[in-house]
C-alpha cells in the first residue's frame, strides 16, 4: 500500500475524484474521494472505533491532526455545532477534498465551522480544547513522537486528547511514551489511559494536566 499520503504535499497519484456514501454522527452523505489520500474508499476501521469510544466533543477549540478527507472533523462539526474544528494535514489533496467535502455536508445539515489548513498555516499561538487523531504510526517511532510534541502541547490545560493505534504497532508503548512527557517547563502533558479497544486497535486519552 502506498503511503505518499503521510509525507507528500501533492501525492503523485492521478487526481481522480469520486463519490462514496459513508455514515457521519448517524447520518449518511456522499463524500468526495481520490487517491493519494488516506483511506480513500471508506472510512478506516481505526477511525471507526475512535468514533465509537470519544465522546461528544466539546463547544469549543477541536484539532483534528492528519485530517484526510474529513471523516473526524466532520463528524465533530455534526454532533456540536458549538465547535471550531481546525483540520490540519500535509496533503494538499486532502485538504482540498475535506472543504469540498464541509460544503457536501453543509447542503443538507447544520456543520459548526471547519477550517482545513495545513500545519504551517495554524498561527503560533493557537491552542485547543481537544484533539482527535489516528495518527501516522507508519511515518516511525521518532517522526510519531516529533509530531505529537509538536501539537498536544497545545491542548489547553484540562484539555482532552484522543488518539487510535493498532495494538500490533505499538499502541502500549505508545501510551507508556505519553504518560511521563512533560512541556519546556517540566509541566507533565497528563494522565493517560485506555478508554476502548476493538478490532485489534485501542482508543488512548490523554487528559491534559
């Protein structure tokens, strides 16, 4: 499986646009889809079972981290429309499925705001009440780590932070990792737990100290 997805601005794949039907917060809509995204066809098992286990999200600040083409934030967006969902990925592709994707779904039901942008585009002090990922584990144990350091610490203090890993690739080791991080001044990020597992993946939250 091609994973030009996790590292690539403009994937390299045709552009090749299509519609998929997918359940979003109990509803169903069409989706626009194509390749050199990650899971183009449907949406992933490991989102799925982040999507069952994370609770509602709160009437505020949410990042989605490794957006796609949507299926988190837009999910998010549905169920609180208090919200101000912040969707952040490399891939230009993706984040030009996931607007077209937020005015699909804004046809036909009420959709809290959603701004799809890449890392760079986030401005330095923005901070966040929650974040929902199923992160690149693929991209290595130390590209994983630089990337989360880089962005839980923006989770506001008492803040949540939902993550899905497949057992097999490290989801434990993951957690253990999370648990004794701590910011530049020496602040622990928080406490972690398991708070869910199926279908060979575990749902971690971390609750910001």
């Amino acid at each position: 499986m091609s994973e030009d997805h996790y590292f690539t601005a403009q994937p390299a794949s045709a552009d090749q646009r299509r519609l998929i039907s997918v359940t979003l917060a109990g509803q169903q809509f069409d989706v626009e889809t194509a390749p050199g995204v990650f899971s183009p066809g449907h949406i992933d098992l490991g989102t799925s079972v982040l999507l069952r286990h994370v609770p509602p999200p709160p009437a505020g600040d949410i990042l989605d981290l490794g957006c796609g083409w949507g299926p988190l934030a837009l999910t998010a967006a549905l169920l609180e429309p208090g919200a101000r969902v912040t969707a952040v990925d490399v891939n230009e592709r993706a984040l030009d499925l996931l607007r077209r994707n937020v005015e699909r779904v804004r046809s036909r039901a009420a959709l809290a705001p959603i701004e799809a942008v890449t890392p760079g585009q986030v401005p330095a002090d923005a901070t966040f009440d929650a974040l929902w990922s199923n992160p690149p584990i693929r991209v290595g144990k130390a590209a994983l780590h630089d990337l989360l350091t880089a962005w839980i610490p923006r989770v506001r203090s008492g803040g949540d932070v939902y993550l899905v890993v497949q057992k097999h690739l490290g989801a434990d080791s993951l957690a253990s990792w999370l648990s004794v991080q701590s910011d530049d001044a020496g602040v622990p990020w928080g406490s972690t737990e398991k708070i869910g597992s199926a279908k060979g993946f575990r749902v971690l939250h971390l609750k910001r100290t």
